[in-house]
C-alpha cells in the first residue's frame, strides 16, 4: 500500500480548500493524473498525483480544510512489468524471501538499477546534438563523469553523470539530437545486502520523508527503480490539467502563454492545439525572411563563377546569427567613442603582474575594466536593465553579472563573470581566465553563460582602432576595447608620448539617452585614467 499526500504547495502556505476530490475508491490512478482541486489563498490548481495503482481509500471530502503532508488517500500498486514478464504477488514475496535470507548469510542478490536523463540545459532549451558519447555499456562510471559531449544553440559542452555503477543500457547515439527529460543510459549499482534496500525502501515509503518508490521485481533478481521527491506545486501556473501541460510540454508550447477558453481561463487540451497551430502559421508567413518586415533575397548560382563549397552552420554559429540578427532588428543602436589615457594604469599592471603570476594568474586591462564597469553600471542603473516592451516595463537588475566575450575555434561565446562587484581585481582575473579556458576548451557550462547585465568585447589583443559591437540582448549596452596604442598628447604646453586605449559603447536607445551614455562612457575614461582607488575595493 502507499499513501499520497498533500505536497508543499509554496512559501507561508499550509493549508488548501478542497473545492472537489476527482477520484474515488476502485479507480485506477496513473502518475500525473489529477487526484483533487483545491484552493488556496492565492490560486485555484489540481493536485497532480505521484503513485499509481487501485485506489482502496480516500480519506477527504468535498468542501474540507487540508493541510500540507495530510494523507488524502491509499492506494494498493499494480506490479509494474519493465519487461513482457509481470510478477505476481506470489512471486515477489518468494523473491523476497530469497534475498532476506541471502542477505542473513552476507550474499550480495539484488542490485539498483537507475535512469540517468538529460539534465535541463537551460531556459528555452528543448534539445541538443550528441557530438560524442563518452562511455560505453559494460562501463563502470562515477559521479561528474563525463557521460556525453552535446552541442546546443548556445555552447558545445560535456554532460557529467548523477550516478555511480555500471552502464547497462544506452540509448542514444552519436550524431542524433536528444531531449531534455529523455533517458540517456541505465546504471547498475550493486547492494551488498538486500535487506539494506528493503529498509531504505521502507523508509523512503513514510510520510515524514514525502517519497515515493516503485519496487520492480522481477524473476531470478530484485530490481529498484527510485523515483524522485514529490514535486512542488507552482501557484504561478497556468490553470491546466496535468495531461494538458504534458501535451504542452512535448510540443514545445510554453503553457502559460496559452489562453485558456474554460472557466475561469482554464486551458484545455484544445487550446494548446490551437495556439500551436497559430504559431506554425505565423512562422509559415515569416519564412524567407532575415529580420522584422524583411524579406531574404535569393542568392545566385555562385558555381557558374569557379568552385564553391557549402558548408553546415554548427548550433554555435547558427544561434549566434539569429540572435545578432534579432538584436540588431529589434534595438535601436547607437555607438559612442572615445580614447582612455591608460599610461598610468599599465604601470600599475605590469608592477603588480609579479603578485598574481606567481599563482598562475596574468593581469590584464580587461581586469580592471570588469571592476570599473561593475562600479559604473551601479552609477548609472540604466546601463543594468532589459527592456520589456509587451509590458511596456523596464527591469532593473540589482546584481552584477558581466560577461566577457572570448573568441573560440568554435565562434564567439560570452562566459558571465558573477557578483563582480563583490570580488578584486585578481579573483575576477582567475576566474575571468578559467572561464574563457573552458570555453575554448568546449567544457563551459550553461549557468557559466547566463545571468548576464553588461557585456565587455576586448579586441585589443588581435587589433584595430574603433568598431561598433551589437548589444547583447536583453542586455542594454556593450562596450567594445580596441588596441592600445601611444600617441602625442598635448600635456604642459608639450607633446608628450601617452597610451591611449580606443573605447566604443553601443546602447539601445529606448532605455539609454545619448546624454546618459557619453557621461557614462566619460566616467569609465576617468576611471581607467585614476586607477588607484579601484585597488582597495
């Protein structure tokens, strides 16, 4: 028998209104199926069950008051069948039987045997390619091993295991795309003594613990297959049925942008059709097109003019253009310029580069440029805010996050460096140049490329005087850092030899004035030329 219980159903919430119980005892229950609605103070949703199997009690009514962690019902499970075979109940206390006493005379019988899913890879990510698999079946693997090389619109990175045991099952391959949720191997982890996984089961089963497991016997071996904690309930929700977020869900649909024709806006399963329709529809009437309102041309025959080779976007270089073509068609830009005085600051540099090369670390302007760039976004929050133009809103952002665009073998990414504004100059270099490593190395990580505010483009190491990035949206401004370079300098009635850092600062121009930006631009130049108070931050 199990029990389900009523889950957390958010922060300072710990009761509901039942307004009606959707099952009743002799129903068959399946996973995911809505067992009551209730309301709470702040929303009316379903309770999603997480067990299955013949429900023989049901012990709330229509119109009562429940509680969080209540029992609201029992139901007694159906043997799952992993295989064509099915295990009577016979059976599986004979089976039982036989591991209790193997597990007396110390003989290792059972085993764990567990699915490890693609991880969520990040907001609006759905799926990815399978570059290379890193493990085979008959492997032994550990905890943060690399189990798969993928590629997504955003970076190519190494997926690492959740598990440790030996790989039984794969099921993915090389060259194929793969979804989020979906079962990429199986691990078994052998259990010295059976009756210690009859007594993590049984614990996992009590109510103080809110679990639930599904034991899967099966002939000749005793199988485990754990299932996850009961999940919370987001109040924020759209109001659906579990089967309808599900379809949601496998067709790409964010649910919450459905509107709902049922009562009260509930959404049913044919709004979620329609709206998919309407989307294709509207992607249909887009197609051929590189922008808003703008019509692709067609390209001609360029093998008429000599040899040519066509060669595949990678998902790098693909998202990046839609991305760049999206910013640059949807934000108005502008671009400021100016030089820094950096003679001073290069002293410095190069007199405290002996400190930190000692650890391994390499100072650079792009260093300070983080710290002075955290401090001047906090001057003017304007430069620390995304645009939401359906809400007709600005977002200002209270945290600092910069990212740093590193030039790869596999095209421009952009690793974010957090809380700069809690951190020196030599942890942002460290941590600063372990990122850019790891994305030139294809081992970043996503939550290594998100959360970013402001964005720094340093060009100065290959060349060049000026040049005009394109804001990275929803960010509001960049700023672009050509070479250094010296130049004379009228200083006290003399020509005088001086280092003058080439600064351009793009910005969209529905939040950022032209007045605005060049104060900010000039305070960043003053700083660059007046390093010194930045080192005692």
């Amino acid at each position: 028998m199990k029990e389900f219980i009523l889950p957390e159903l958010g922060e300072n919430i710990e009761s509901a209104s039942i307004l009606k119980v959707l099952v009743v005892p002799g129903d068959i229950l399946e996973f995911d199926q809505a067992v009551l609605e209730i309301e709470t103070d702040k929303a009316t949703i379903e309770v999603p069950s997480t067990v299955s199997g013949i429900i023989k009690d049901v012990f709330v009514k229509d119109g009562e008051k429940i509680k969080v962690g209540q029992v609201i019902l029992r139901v007694e499970e159906i043997e799952v069948q992993p295989q064509s075979t099915k295990t009577t109940q016979t059976e599986a206390k004979t089976v039982s039987a036989k591991n209790d006493k193997a597990a007396r005379d110390n003989k290792p019988q059972a085993s764990v045997v567990t699915e490890f899913k693609l991880p969520e890879l990040g907001e609006n990510i759905e799926s990815a390619n399978v570059l290379k698999l890193l493990v085979s079946v008959g492997d032994v693997i550990q905890k943060e091993q690399g189990i798969l090389e993928i590629e997504t619109d955003k970076a190519t990175i190494e997926v690492p295991s959740t598990l440790n045991g030996k790989v039984v099952e794969l099921f993915v391959k090389e060259g194929t795309k793969a979804k989020v949720g979906q079962v990429v191997l199986r691990v078994e982890t052998s259990i010295p003594q059976a009756n210690e996984m009859k007594t993590k089961v049984e614990t996992a089963l009590t109510a103080q613990e809110k679990k639930e497991e599904t034991i899967e016997i099966v002939r000749g071996s005793a199988t485990a297959v754990i299932i996850d904690n009961q999940p919370k309930i987001n109040l924020q929700s759209a109001p659906a049925a579990p089967s309808v977020r599900r379809l949601a869900r496998e067709i790409g649909i964010d649910i919450n942008q459905v509107p709902g024709s049922g009562s009260g806006g509930r959404i049913r399963m044919s709004d979620v059709k329609e709206y998919s329709k309407k989307l294709h529809e509207n992607r249909d009437s887009s197609s051929g097109q590189v922008g808003i309102g703008i019509k692709a041309e067609s390209l001609p025959d360029f093998s008429k003019f000599g040899e040519v080779e066509r060669k595949a976007m990678s998902n790098i270089r693909s998202k990046t253009a839609d991305h760049l073509s999206y910013a640059w068609a949807t934000i108005p830009h502008v671009t400021q310029f100016d030089k820094a005085d950096i003679t001073d600051l290069e002293k410095i540099r190069k007199g405290f580069s002996s400190i930190p090369e000692q650890d391994g670390i390499k100072l650079t302007v792009t260093s300070f440029l983080l710290k002075i760039a955290s401090s001047a976004i906090k001057e003017f929050p304007q430069f620390n805010a995304s645009v939401d133009m359906e809400k007709k809103e600005i977002i200002y952002k209270k945290y600092t996050n910069i990212g740093v665009a590193v030039d790869t073998e596999n095209g421009l990414i952009v690793p974010v460096v957090k809380n700069v504004d809690q951190k020196n100059i030599f942890q942002l270099t460290k941590e600063m140049n372990e990122l850019a490593e790891k994305a030139r190395k294809r081992k970043i990580g996503l939550d290594d490329l998100q959360g970013g505010c402001f964005t720094i483009s340093n060009l100065g190491g290959i060349g060049g005087t000026y040049f005009t990035p394109i804001v990275n949206s929803p960010e509001v401004a960049i700023l672009g850092v050509s070479r250094g370079t010296f130049e004379p300098v009228y200083k006290d009635g003399h020509f005088i030899p001086r280092l003058m850092l080439p600064l351009s600062l793009s910005y969209d121009h529905r939040v950022i004035d032209g007045a605005d930006a060049i104060r900010f631009l000039r305070w960043i130049v003053v700083s660059l030329e007046n390093p010194s108070k930045f080192l005692i931050q």
